[in-house]
C-alpha cells in the first residue's frame, strides 16, 4: 500500500516512527506500507519505490540539505494531486478555517484516494461534503483520530452498535485542558500549571484553542456531525474554556471535589439542558454543552 504524508509535525514524525517500529506487525496483519511521499510547509519528498522512515526523520531534524528526493516549492496540494498512492494521511494543524487541510482532502478525494486524517478544522467546516465526495468517488474517509486520540469511538459505534440509537455523549475532550485543572488542583496557579503542561508536552506554546474550549468544542461538532446525523458547526455549541477556573478550582478543593471540562451532546435538547448542573453549584458547574 502506498503512503502519501501530508504535513511533517509532532504526529506526522511520531506516525512515521510507529510504521517504521511496527513494520514486522503490519507485514503480519497483510499491510506492506511504503511511504511514497512526504510533504511539510516548504516542499515535497517522494520515491515510488518507497522513502526510507529513518532518512525521513533523520534530514527533517537537521534539515532537507543534501536528500536528493526533496524538492523545496513543490507544495503539498500540488503533491497529492500529482503524485500516485493509495492513501493520503493528512495531518496538517488543524485550523478554525479548515485549510490548508480542506483543500488537500478535496483533492486527494477528486484524484480518488482514500484519506486517513487527525486534522480536525476540515471536518468541522464540510464534514458532509467530504463524506459524499468519498462515497460518489468509492474511496474511504477515516477519521478516527480527530477525536480521542487511539480510543475508538466512530468505529467502535459504527460497528458495534449499528442496531442502537445514541442518546447522548457526555466526557473529557481535551488532554491538556485536564493536565492544567489537575496542575491547579495541587495548588499551583493557572499560568504555572499552563508553563508546566508545555514543559510536559500537554500543551503547544501556543495553547489557547486548548485553554479556551475550542479544540474541545470542534471535537464535539465532529461527534455531532458523524454519529448524530447533524449539520452542526462551532456557532452552535455553547463553549467555555478554563482560564477563569482558579477560583473553581479551590472551591472544590476545600470541598474535596474536582473540575473537569466537560463537553455533553443529546439528541433530546431539552434534555440536556434540564441535566445541567445548577449555576450556584460552582464546583460542579459543567462546560462545553452542545
């Protein structure tokens, strides 16, 4: 199976290492994975006979200086147009508008390749536009990793429980989000507990989509989209992030509780809004509805 990599960040080099680590599995589960290309923000690296993982890691570190397969300018939409594989895993940083994740879907999608994405601003924007350009093209849309990391929440659903209607989702969205309130919650002050998760690889340097909800909530629009059958988008989730918390946070520490952002969908609106917790509850006081 050929392999075109879109987007040579923290995951994109950490998939990178699990293919390579992992290769003698993959031939035993009947996956010969040969990465034929991989494009960053200034240019393409390709080989139809396949990259070799650790030469990719090895000049993405010190720089692409002296690995003939790279072309500097040659631009990662341009390369999953032109370029031939089975499968595009795109894995740009996501973005409020979508791109430049959006249009490399879309043209990986048109030039009928299937597409494996962690990037969730595409999704967010034109969830239903991707999903009927793969099935009128006949490819697959796989996007697992958008929401919770390796835990298998639209297949498990998908496959699992195709007989069952799904009332609700309520849980924690957001990894870093829950590292910072733990950090506040052993006494620390909100920016120690942010300086700590950067520290710790929580949280990027910059880290406001985290901290203000909004990774929480894209998420949220995608299980909304993908497992309630609706056209939601960020305008209609009510958000709240976490940096006014800190007094929320010792309030229910003197009281022996914890805070939690918590994102919450059902398909019964009245529902959800009926089964939040009261406004005076501060300790308890719930983020995120949907």
């Amino acid at each position: 199976m050929k392999i075109q990599l879109v987007g040579l960040g923290h995951v994109g080099q950490s998939l990178i290492e699990l293919i390579d680590e992992k290769k003698e599995l993959l031939k035993a589960l009947g996956l010969d994975l040969r990465i034929v290309s991989v494009s960053d923000s200034r240019g393409t690296a390709s080989d139809e006979r396949g990259l070799s993982p650790t030469e990719i890691l090895m000049y993405k570190t010190r720089g692409w200086k002296g690995f003939r397969e790279y072309v500097e300018g040659f631009g990662a939409l341009e390369a999953v147009r032109k370029i031939e594989c089975d499968v595009t895993v795109e894995l740009t940083p996501s973005t409020l508008s979508g791109e430049p994740g959006l249009s490399n879907i879309k043209a990986a999608l048109a030039a009928k390749k299937s597409v494996v994405t962690a990037n969730k601003g595409p999704l967010v924007v034109a969830y239903r536009e991707l999903v009927r350009t793969a099935k009128k093209n006949s490819v697959r849309l796989f996007y697992e990793a958008t929401v919770g990391a390796h835990v298998p929440v639209f297949c498990m659903v998908e496959s699992c429980f195709k007989a069952d209607e799904l009332q609700s989702v309520r849980g924690i969205l957001n990894a870093t989000t829950n590292f910072v309130i733990g950090e506040m919650q052993k006494g620390k002050n909100f920016q120690d507990a942010i300086d700590e998760a950067v520290k710790a690889g929580w949280a990027e340097t910059n880290y406001s989509d985290d901290v203000d909800g909004i990774d929480s909530a894209r998420k949220l629009v995608i299980i909304a989209n993908a497992l309630f059958g609706e056209n939601a988008s960020l305008k209609d989730v009510k958000i709240e992030g976490i940096r006014h918390v800190e007094t929320l946070v010792k309030a229910a520490r003197r009281e022996n509780r914890k805070v939690k952002l918590i994102c919450e969908i059902a398909r019964n609106k009245d529902k959800l809004e009926n089964d939040r917790f009261a406004e005076n509850d501060p300790p308890r006081r719930r983020f995120g509805n949907c």
